[in-house]
C-alpha cells in the first residue's frame, strides 16, 4: 500500500503560498488514487485478510491520503 507522506501547513498570503496549496492537493490526489488502485488489484481473499471488503477501498484510500496528515 501507498505510504502516507508528511505534508507541511500552507501559507495563503503569498502566491507561492497558493501553488504550495496546490501542489499539496496534487500529492494528496495522486496517493489516494495510488491507494485506490493497489487495493484493487488484489484479490478478495487479501482484501480479506487485510480485514477489508472490496466496498471499503475508497473509504480506506481517502482515510490515508487526508485524514492522517
């Protein structure tokens, strides 16, 4: 699975500020959909044995890339 990376607090008040904003988005889209895809190449007995159904891949992708910064 994809592993979680630290992202920094974000300066608005400057336009570098915005593009560190955007580019946070970025790096968190690209882990949640790099989630989303490893979990769902595996099969259903290893999403079994990972305590996960095939329904609860999207919840666990978005947990890892937003939730646990």
């Amino acid at each position: 699975m994809a592993a979680a990376q630290q992202i920094s607090a974000v300066n608005f008040a400057s336009p570098l500020g915005f593009l560190d904003a955007l580019l946070v988005k970025f790096v968190r889209y690209r882990l949640y959909r790099q989630t989303v895809n490893e979990l769902s190449a595996l099969t259903a007995r290893d999403l079994a044995d990972l305590g996960l159904n095939r329904s609860e891949i999207k919840r666990v992708a978005y947990q890892a890339a937003y939730e646990n910064n």
